[in-house]
C-alpha cells in the first residue's frame, strides 16, 4: 500500500474563517471597551506595575522568535520553524492576556502631546493599533492553515502576516520604551 500526501487543494470552510474573523473582532471590541469606556480599577497604579514592562519583554521575544523562524523558514528547516513560530505565538498570546489585564486595572497610558516626540509617537501609536487589529485574523488564519496541512495557502497568506505582525511586535517595544523615557 502506498501512501498518499494530504491533498494541497484543500478549501478552507469560510465558517472557519468568519469564526476567526468574529474572534478578532471581539478582542479588537474588548480593547477599544477598555481603552474608551471602561474605568480603570486601580487608579492608583498599586497593583502590578510592571505589567506595561512586561508587555515589552513579550513583545521583544515575539519579534526575536519571528527572526528566528524567518532565518529557519528560509533554509527549509521546517520543524525548526514551526517552533519558532509556536514560540512567537505563545509570546503574543501571553502578552495579550498581560495587555487586556494592564488595561482594566490600570487604563491608557497618556503622553505628553507637548514632547517634540508627540508627532512621530502618535503616528507609530496609530499604525501600531491599525496593523494589530489587521494582525490578529491573519494570524490566527495562518495558523490554522498550517495546522490542517494547507501550506500553500499557508505559505501565500504568511508572506503578508509575518512582516505585519513583526512590525506590531516591534512597535509595541517602541512604544513602549517612548512612553517610559518620556512619559
């Protein structure tokens, strides 16, 4: 008996698809409730401080672990890749439970519109929240594409998700590090 590869022309059922779309959407809803409408619980910033900190730290190893299985994707080093990109991902999904937590005890963080850095801040803030709700359907999709033996699609959507949600995670540092030393 021979054996058979997974067949490449496999469609994907859109209710999959509009499942991760609804997904997305309702964490990009969660946020904007948070960041717009919800008051912060510890208005007294007492209680885990270091969470915006630590959203960095995830986000810097999120970026670092993309590299990584970028450079392991490019030498057809497959399984290498694959826990690259698991590691990127567990990062990101880290880092947006950290993220979601920071927001309801400790709300938006403001910075001073008075800094000469306040135009090119605003600009990278604004791409940054843009691009990350773009980022979390594509690579959610992505993901899920790969793991049900799908690579080709995988591989024509991830052309688009990887330099996007390496710009989201690099950006989260940024402004991070902005929002700290100017703060």
């Amino acid at each position: 008996m021979q054996a058979t590869a997974p067949s490449t022309n496999l469609r994907t059922p859109p209710s999959i698809i509009a499942t991760i779309i609804l997904v997305s959407a309702a964490a990009s809803a969660l946020i904007c409730y948070l960041v717009y409408f919800h008051a912060p619980l510890d208005v007294t910033n007492a209680h885990l401080r270091s969470l915006p900190l630590l959203n960095a730290v995830l986000n810097a190893l999120c970026t670092i672990a993309l590299i990584i299985g970028f450079t392991y994707i490019r030498t057809r080093r497959i399984p290498q890749h694959r826990a690259a990109m698991f590691t990127a991902f567990f990062f990101s999904t880290i880092f947006l439970v950290s993220y979601l937590t920071n927001f309801t005890l400790h709300g938006e963080t403001h910075f001073n519109r008075l800094s000469p850095w306040w135009p090119f801040y605003w600009k990278l803030l604004a791409s940054h929240i843009v691009l990350s709700v773009v980022a979390l359907p594509m690579i959610l999709i992505t993901f899920f594409l790969s793991l049900t033996g799908r690579f080709p699609s995988h591989k024509k959507l991830a052309r688009y998700t990887f330099p996007i949600w390496l710009y989201v995670s690099l950006t989260g540092v940024i402004v991070y590090a902005m929002q700290s030393l100017i703060h």
